[in-house]
C-alpha cells in the first residue's frame, strides 16, 4: 500500500478534492477509482472525511493510501497477438477489429487483456487494478491499430506522463463521408457526456466538458468519401469520431455518431490507430511503430479509387 500526502497551494484552490487527486497524484487513476477511494473514506482533508465534490484551500492537507493490486482474476487466454514492438517495459499491439482492450460488463473473456496476461505472465503493471494490468489508454472494441501496455510500474507511470502532457505521438487513420475541401484543419471544440444518451460523447460549449483538439489532414479524395489522417493532441473518449461527425463528415460505418448509409462491410467505424510514437521510458529514445492498414480498410479504398 502506498500513502500519498499534498499540500493544496494557489494552483488547486478552489478545485475539486477527485479532480485535485486526479492532477496531483500522478498514478493514472481514473475519477471513478478516485471516487470509491474517498467513498471508502481512505481520503482525507486536513484529518477529516471529505467528500469528492469538496472545494479545496490554500493550505489544505489530503493524504490517502492507494491499496496493492489485487491478484488478478481475470484468466490468461492464449490469444495470438499482432506485436508490433516488445522489450522488457512496454509491448505493443496492432490490435484487431471486434476485440475488447480490457474486461468489462459483458466482455470478461477474449479481451486483449486476457492475451497480454497469457503472453506477458506475471510482467505488467498493476497501477489501474485487477481488470486493467498493463492497460494506459485504450482504443474501441471496433477501432484498429496500435496500442501500449506496459510490464511494470514505472513504465507505466513514465508513459502515463507522456499521455497526460500530449507528447505521445497518435496518428489515425480513416474513412469519412463526404469530400472535405480543405487540405489541412485542425478541430479545436471541446466535448463532454452527451445529455441526451450517457452512452455517448458529443460536443460542448468551452466551459463545458474537456478541451479537444484534432488536427487533420486530407490523404485522397473519392467522390462521397474522403480518406483522411488525423493527429491526437488530445485523447478524449470517441474523440475522432465526435469531432468528424460534429463537422459534417462523419466515419464511414460509424452507427453511433452518424445516420448516414454505409455502402461498405465495416463492422463498426472504419478508423485504425496507424501510428504510435513515444519516449522509451528506460532508454530514452524515441520508439515509433506502424500498423499496417487492416485488410477490410484496404479493400474498401480499393473500391473507391477504382471508380
């Protein structure tokens, strides 16, 4: 068990206790864990129990235990992966349409999870709990392409800084409907829980919700498509897909945030993590690798350039 102790000085005054941690704590731990942790009452402010929406002070005192890993019960499966890059700290996956980065309700088996425990053993980290070892970030169950998962701790913490600060390099790959003029624009619209259905993100006023930033660029234009590429700055949840629909080009085959009709078999939104670049967390260099295109995604621009 780890225990953590912060001073609040005049950068978090008036910030939330949860948001507070989430910033200081520097342990990639979701609001929600955060939440059951001050729940629990393991947090507290100035010797007293606090609830997670307390407005914080100059001079306030929080301290909170963050408890070991749990052993995990999640069962390795022997699923092969598509590894794109392995060393001792971190591994990554070109990871394969339909499949779940991490359990969750309704998917505790065939998830990407139960592959890495089968392939990495006992080597990944434990920071996000027993559901989620090795995981940093995730991609959707239909997107493609390239994903990180470290083998301890430290690298874990290392590219979760990376993350946080934006500097990890994430290059996407899609389809959009439409023939988008520009050659080069950048979507800077911020984008929160929808209101409307809480299963889905949609974009909001900028003093609501997250800043989010995605900068894109035109690679071939067909006659109701565009094949594009699409730099993270940011990495908000369905980002890609909430920000091209929100300007009018929505993902071929996305069903979540477009009503067009997709003429092509996508099976879920035609979007591939192409590109993943980042500092090694031990030596220092920069480490890139490239997903290839998966075989669908190929076919369908074979299609539209035949005609």
């Amino acid at each position: 068990m780890e225990h953590y102790s912060f001073l609040i000085d005049e950068e978090y005054d008036g910030i939330r206790l949860d948001k507070a941690i989430t910033s200081l704590s520097e342990l990639d731990l979701t609001r929600s864990y955060i939440q059951k942790l001050i729940k629990s009452d393991a947090v507290k402010v100035n010797d007293k129990k606090a609830k997670a929406g307390l407005s914080l002070k100059v001079g306030d005192r929080i301290e909170f235990d963050v408890p070991d890993a749990a052993p995990i019960d999640i069962l390795p499966e022997d699923i092969p992966l598509d590894i794109l890059y392995e060393d001792d700290s971190v591994i990554v996956i070109n990871k394969p349409k339909g499949m779940v980065v991490h359990p969750a309700n309704g998917h505790y088996t065939n998830t990407m999870v139960n592959a890495l425990m089968y392939h990495c053993k006992d080597s990944l980290s434990g920071i996000n709990g027993i559901l989620r070892p090795g995981i940093v970030h995730r991609i959707d169950m239909d997107t493609t392409g390239s994903i990180i998962a470290c083998k301890n701790d430290a690298s874990h913490n290392n590219i979760a800084d990376q993350l946080k600060s934006h500097s990890l390099n994430r290059t996407y790959r899609a389809i959009c409907h439409g023939r988008i003029s520009e050659d080069e624009m950048t979507i800077d619209i911020n984008i929160g829980r929808s209101k409307n259905d809480r299963k889905k993100m949609a974009v909001v006023s900028p003093d609501e919700g997250k800043c989010a930033i995605t900068h894109v660029k035109v690679l071939e234009r067909f006659n109701d498509f565009t094949y594009i590429e699409c730099r993270l700055e940011t990495g908000r949840t369905h980002q890609i897909r909430v920000h091209m629909a929100s300007v009018g080009h929505p993902l071929a085959g996305d069903n979540v945030y477009s009503t067009r009709k997709c003429p092509f078999k996508t099976e879920g939104q035609c979007l591939h993590a192409y590109k993943l670049g980042f500092i090694h967390p031990v030596s220092g260099e920069y480490v890139e690798t490239v997903a290839p295109l998966p075989e669908y995604f190929e076919k369908i621009l074979s299609v539209l350039r035949a005609k």
